[in-house]
C-alpha cells in the first residue's frame, strides 16, 4: 500500500486501483505508517531527471524507505546489467559511498511499477538521497522498447499530434505512444524516507552534495562538450586530494575525464584514466578515482573535458552513484598546507608563431615560421594514433629538410573520445632559424569526418606552435 502523501491521486488511482483491491496490508506496518513523518520526498521527474536531498540523523536511526520506480523483470534479455531505469538510492555524505541502493532484487513488482519498501538501519552521521529517472522500457507481446529519455527533446505540448505518425502508432507500440505512457508512470516515481513522528523534528536536512572541508578548485556543471579549466599555484610542496567521476571504461580511453598539468614544463603530473579508475555506480561506464598526491611548489593547470553524450545535461544510462560531483574536485586535506594554494588567472603562453588547425582527411599542410633568437615553444597537436604508430601527426624541420620534432604515438596522451584521438601538448627549445610547421593525415578520421568519436578540442585538430615568454 502507498503511503498516501506520496500518492498523485488522479494517475495512481486510475493505473493502480486493481492492485489495491487485491492486495492485503498487515495492521502493523498499517500502524507504524501512521506514526511516521516524511524527512526526504523526491518526486516529478517528467522535467527532472535527477533529484536529492541531504539529512543528518543525531543518532543511530531505523528509517523506512519507500521508492516506487521502474526496470525490466528477472529473465528479461534486454535488460541493461540489470540496472533499473527509475530508481533510488542513499550515499554516506561523508565518505560518499553507496549505503542503500533499489534494485530488482529488493523490490516487488506491483502492476507496472517496481516497488522498495524497507526498514533499514542508519548509524549516526550525514546522508544523501537521490532517485533519478534516466530512461524507459517497456516490453509488449510485439515489441521491446528501451531507450534514453533525453527532457532537452522532449515535445513540451505531450498531447498534440504528430501528423506522421506510421503503422506502429495503431498498437501503441510508436514512440510518442511510449512517451505518453512514460509520463503516466514518471508522474508516480519517487522516492520518500521516513522516521517515526517523535525522531523527524532533530533530523536536518540539508542541499546535497555535502562539501568537505578545505575544497580549493572545483568543475561547474558541466554538459556535453563542455570543458573547464583553472590555473593555480602552489608556494610549497602540499599534499592534493583528488576526487574525480568520469565517463570511460576500462579497456578504453576516457571520455569525460580531468587532468593537471604542470604549466612551465607542460607535463601532466595527474590524470584520470581508465587503468587507474574504479567503478563508480550506476552505468558500467561510469568511473571514479579517487587519489592524494604530492605537489612540489610550481604554477598548474586543472583542467576537465566531457565529450557529446551522458553528462548532467542527460545521462543517456544511468548516473554515477555520485552524479553532483560529476567532475574534478581538488582540496587540501592538511590546514596547513591551504594557504599555500591560491587560484590564478590563466597566463597564455605567447603569441602563435605558425598553426595548421582543422586539419581535413588526405592531406599534407605545411608552413613556415622564424626564431630571431632561440627560444623555447609550447606545441599543442592532435592527431590520430593507432597502436604503436601516428596516423595523423605533426612534424617540425629546419632548412636542410631535417626534422628536429616529431609527433610521437609514446610521447601523446588521450585527447577525449575515441581511444586513437591523440594529444601532445609539450614544450621544446629551438635555436635561431627558419623552420618548416607540417601536418599530415590519412584517408580516415580528421576534422570534419569522424569514423569514430571526436576528439573533445575538435577544433585544434592539427598543430599549433606558440613562443613561451621566460
């Protein structure tokens, strides 16, 4: 039986008043029910796809749980590693580890609906619901149906018609049909946590996620093709704690992921990849890692890029366990060390001394550039690399036709998207001379015409050189 506050009459009572007639609700649970008040509530997730709420509990507690969402049946070969698509869960705000999660195998099955309803212990400490609502399925005598429930494409008027509507739309069976049966079921999915009536006035809530102490740098939001950066500096050598959620997965390249990178040498002194990074909840493609470094004193740059698909803008399957520190957060976990850490503006490296940029399939760019002194020089180049070898890649000559640079597949790092998007981003030093910039790339894979996914700074496909000011 639904706790009445959690019910939107008008739906429920017409999808689910078979059910109630059938079902019989023991006196007790009847009673502690009515004993009991609401400390968490997280509906309407037809405009939102992600809800939370932050609670502190005072002491050890027995909460009840209560979620009603949706996911395939045991059995069902369709179904995505088993994750539901509408669901709640609990994290420990303090460590930030899962304490409760609904599946399929803890929840009931009422008519449309999976069902969560538990009591479960709470030590004393600060909490987190989420429930979120990232997809549909829905599985018929004639059809299966799961897909992704993008809200930025959703049509805002639901009940006009589509005029093209084809055959499928006769049994239901058409996306918009779908759609229209999704919204009948996002308006009842939610999640609500309960403690009894006397308890509930000494829990506070609070907006989630919970900060910890001594956070320096952290990403915005982001959304697809969205990319952050923050420079710093850093007076004595200090301890760095990294915590970063990302997208990738561990036989391939990271496709939302962040990096430092050392501004004066150009080297990246920590990045998130896919050998180093754990499962993060959800999507198997979600990943986290979590890592305390040591920094010498230096000048840095933190940076984190998303590629086209599954951020907080949409996630296309289902979030991270952690889905608002979906990012890079950086914080000293020493007090001593924070005044030791200061945030700066961005210096530019120096004016651009020759570029070849969106560079195009089949094709063999040069140009040329002068040092009236020597100097050193900030290469940034994108190519595609397969294997051992560059397939797409930048090269530096002097007058003699002799090439004293070259981009080399050991020397490059992941550049976002497809495994073989490739980045060198390096510094080099140039006695006085006229040099030779090129650029060169197969029949396959270059801007404008991706076999695969592109890489996150598409537009710098190619090479650029730039004088670095000492």
């Amino acid at each position: 039986m639904f706790p009445p506050r959690f019910e939107s009459p008008l739906s429920v009572g017409r999808l689910l008043m078979p059910v109630v007639l059938l079902l019989v609700i023991p006196q007790t649970e009847t009673k502690l029910q009515a004993q009991e008040t609401a400390i968490v509530s997280l509906k309407e997730f037809i405009t939102t796809e992600v809800r939370s709420q932050g609670f502190t509990l005072p002491q050890s507690t027995k909460v009840h749980v209560y979620a009603r969402g949706g996911g395939a049946k045991r059995g069902d070969n369709w179904r995505d590693d088993g994750q539901m698509f509408a669901y709640g869960w609990i994290l420990n705000a303090t460590t930030r580890e899962v304490v409760w999660q609904m599946s399929s195998g803890n929840s009931r099955h009422s008519t449309v609906y999976s069902v969560s309803d538990q009591y479960i212990d709470l030590p004393k400490g600060s909490y987190e619901a989420y429930f979120s609502n990232h997809g549909f399925a829905r599985n018929t005598i004639f059809s299966r149906w799961n897909n992704n429930i993008d809200r930025r494409q959703i049509d805002p008027n639901p009940n006009r018609r589509n005029q093209e509507r084809g055959f499928l739309s006769l049994f239901g069976m058409d996306r918009d049909s779908q759609l229209r049966i999704w919204r009948e079921r996002a308006k009842n999915y939610g999640m609500e946590i309960y403690t009894a009536t006397a308890e509930a006035p000494q829990v506070q809530t609070f907006a989630a996620p919970l900060r910890w102490k001594n956070i320096v740098a952290a990403t915005p939001t982001l959304g697809d093709k969205g990319h952050w950066e923050q420079a710093f500096v850093v007076k004595k050598p200090i301890t760095l704690h990294i915590y970063a959620l990302g997208e990738g997965t561990r036989s391939n390249a990271m496709e939302d992921f962040g990096w430092i990178m050392d501004t004066k040498s150009r080297k990246r002194v920590w990045e998130m990849s896919s050998d180093k990074a754990q499962f993060a909840g959800g999507s198997t493609k979600n990943l986290r890692q979590v890592e305390t470094i040591q920094l010498p004193a230096g000048q840095y740059l933190a940076s984190y890029s998303t590629d086209d698909s599954h951020s907080p803008a949409d996630w296309n399957t289902a979030p991270s366990c952690d889905p608002l520190m979906y990012g890079l957060t950086l914080s000293v976990p020493n007090d001593a060390d924070k005044s030791a850490f200061a945030l700066t503006e961005l210096k530019p490296t120096g004016p651009v001394l020759a570029e070849l940029i969106r560079v195009r399939n089949d094709q063999d760019l040069k140009t040329t550039f002068t040092l009236k002194t020597g100097q050193a020089l900030h290469i940034y180049a994108i190519g595609e690399g397969i294997r051992e070898e560059m397939a797409d890649f930048a090269w530096i000559a002097d007058t003699s036709g002799k090439r004293v640079w070259t981009m080399e597949m050991q020397e490059t790092r992941a550049a976002g998207g497809a495994k073989k998007n490739r980045l060198t981003d390096t510094r080099i030093t140039l006695p006085k001379g006229t040099y030779t910039l090129g650029f060169q790339t197969d029949s396959s894979h270059a801007y404008g015409d991706w076999n695969s996914s592109a890489p996150t700074d598409a537009e710098h496909y190619g090479v650029t050189v730039r004088s670095i000011a000492e």
